[in-house]
C-alpha cells in the first residue's frame, strides 16, 4: 500500500489528508483562518496556517493510525491561491519530503476539487460546477484537460454571498447565514442578472443587494441574491450540459453545501437526462484530503517532481494542467 500526505493552504484553510492508492481517505483534519473583520488578509491567514500546520498534521496522521515514517509521497496545493498561505503549505512540504526522503507532488487546487468529487460520488466522467470562495467554474474533460466551459469575470460566487453578509452586519462565513435567510422569503427584489455568453459577472449584482438594503426586509434581499445569482450558474451549466452531453453533473465547493443550489443543478441537470451528484460536505470545502488524492493520481502516473519545480502557482489556471491520468 503506498500512502500520500496532502497538504492544502490556498487561503483560510490550513489542511493535511492521509489517502492510499486504493483512494482511501485514512485521515483528514483542517483549521480555518476566520478574520475578526472584514475579508482575508493574506499576510494574517499566512501566519494563522505557520501557526496551526504541525498540530493540523498531527491530528490528520494520528486519524490514519501512521507516523510520519509511514508516508511515501507528500503532495501539496500549488496554485491558484494567494500567495504567502500557498508559500506554508509549499514550504512545509518540502521540508517533510526532504526530511522523508519521499518524492514531492505538486497538484492544482481546482483539478483536486475536481478528482475528489470524483471519487467520494464515484463519478467518472461529469460536468462539474465548482462554487466557492475563490472559484466559480463551470468544466469537463476534453482533449486530455478539464475545459473550462464557464467562469466568473470578477469575484466568485462564494465571494459574493460572503461580501454581502459582510455588508449586512453579519459575520464570516456569509453563505450559510445568507441560505437561512433566503429560506424566510419567497418575495423577489428586482437585481441584476449578468451572462455574458458562458460566463458570468456578479459585483454588480453585489452592489445592487448592498444598495437594496436600507429598502427592503433583508431575507427578502438575501432570497433574490440566491435567486438570481444561482439562476446565473444554472444557465451556463445547462448550456454547457446541452453542449458537451455529459451523463452525469458534479456540484463542488464550499458552496455546493447551498440547498437551494442542489435543487436548482439537480432540475437542470435531470432535465437533461444526466445524474446530479453533490460532493458530501465534509469533502466539497477546501481540504487535505483533495490533493492528497489528486497528488496520488500524478504520482502514480509520473512520479514525483524536482524540488526546483515546486515553486507556487498564484494564478495556474484548472485547464492548464495535463490530466495525464485519464485517458
Ligand atoms: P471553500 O472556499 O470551498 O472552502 O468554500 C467556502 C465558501 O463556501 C464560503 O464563501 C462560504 O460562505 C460558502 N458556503 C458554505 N456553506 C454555504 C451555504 N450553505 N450556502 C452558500 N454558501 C456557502
Ligand atoms: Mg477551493
């Protein structure tokens, strides 16, 4: 049995997965960043994940009943992300690989949403729709990559929901508070709705929620927030689903966890013949356990790579990357 660590710290989430080669999740255990104002500073997350990432690695291999000695491959998050939380995770695995005398693998972030949706729904094929604090993507696999199909121009879906509770006086993370009080209303409040072609833009939709406020009831402005911005995903999901043909749709990150977003990609998704499948909650924020599976897949098929090329990816986009694993 061989047996990957991974390590995840592209932004508030500092987090260590123990796979095996079977896909076998044998542990994983996390510690979340939480601002006490405003949006993340990436300098302040940077040294909440320094401060957290050995207890978080401990508690991630104790839950695999191995040590340290026990790992063969230690795989990390490279990119997209900001730049000095990806500069922990990327140090630390370089440190244990060296210390272990195991190869490195450095994985893209988005890829491993991605790879363990794949797994924990036991897909194979689908089009995923990845929602979270920094991502809105719509992709499949084409030509030996995950094509991007549909994205956000500006701020991601998560982002969003997150700014506007922000704005509403509520407290981080906004996307759970916003669902609840969404469920409050069926009354619509007239906002922005912006698809342009595949993709879509959402702070103009933001600014006009925040500016609704002071006029309306706020579960009315938080249901049409979800209402439009929601309807804006489904679209270019369904146009990508009618295109590609896919039998089966992946909804992932953070806020795949949105009950009213399930219902809507579960109804766009069956209408078009095709399974809905969302990744369970534990797994569908952002986690160790992704890229240590995704480093497994790579490893698998090419081994590790040179120290000298794990340099971080701030901006490496999901259809940069080879799949070199599917065919
Ligand atoms: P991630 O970046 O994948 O870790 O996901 C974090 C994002 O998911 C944050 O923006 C949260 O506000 C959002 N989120 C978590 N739960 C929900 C929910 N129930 N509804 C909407 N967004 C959510
Ligand atoms: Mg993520």
């Amino acid at each position: 049995m061989t047996t990957c660590l991974g390590l995840e710290s592209t932004a508030h989430t500092l987090s260590a997965g123990v796979v095996d080669d079977a896909g076998s999740i044998l542990g994983v255990a996390s510690d979340t960043y939480v601002p006490d104002e405003g949006g993340l500073h990436p300098l302040k997350t940077s040294i909440h994940h320094v401060d957290c990432f050995q207890s978080v690695v401990e508690r991630a291999l104790g839950q695999a009943g191995t040590a340290l000695a026990g790992i063969d491959v230690v795989a990390f998050s490279q990119g997209p992300g900001l730049g000095p939380c990806l500069r922990v995770g990327a140090s630390v695995a370089r440190a244990l690989a060296t210390f272990l005398g195991v190869p490195i693998v450095g994985v893209n972030h988005c890829v491993a949403h991605v790879e363990i949706g794949r797994l924990a729904c036991k897909v194979d094929d689908p089009l995923t729709l990845y929602v979270s604090g920094g991502n809105t993507i719509v992709s499949a696999f084409d030509c030996g990559r995950y094509q991007v199909f549909g994205e956000t121009l500006d701020i991601a879906l998560g982002n969003m929901l997150d700014a506007f509770a922000r704005e509403a006086g509520l407290r981080h993370p906004g996307g759970p508070k916003v669902e609840a009080l969404a469920r409050q209303s069926v009354t619509y409040v007239d906002l922005p709705y912006t698809v342009k072609g595949m993709d879509l833009a959402l702070s103009g939709l933001l600014t006009s929620a925040v500016n609704a406020l002071p006029g309306h009831p706020i579960a009315d402005v938080a249901f049409s927030l979800q209402e439009t911005s929601f309807s804006m995903v489904a679209e270019v999901t369904e146009r990508a689903l009618a295109h590609t043909e896919k039998r089966e749709v992946l909804l992932t990150g953070g806020v795949a966890a949105n009950g009213r977003l399930q219902e809507m990609i579960r109804l766009v998704s069956e209408g078009h013949g095709a399974t809905f499948h969302a990744v369970p909650r534990a797994l569908a924020g952002d986690n160790g356990a992704m890229i240590a599976w995704t480093g497994m897949l790579q490893f698998k098929q090419s081994g590790g790579i040179p120290v000298e090329d794990t340099g971080i990816i701030p901006r490496w986009r999901l259809d940069q990357v080879p799949i070199t694993w599917r065919s």
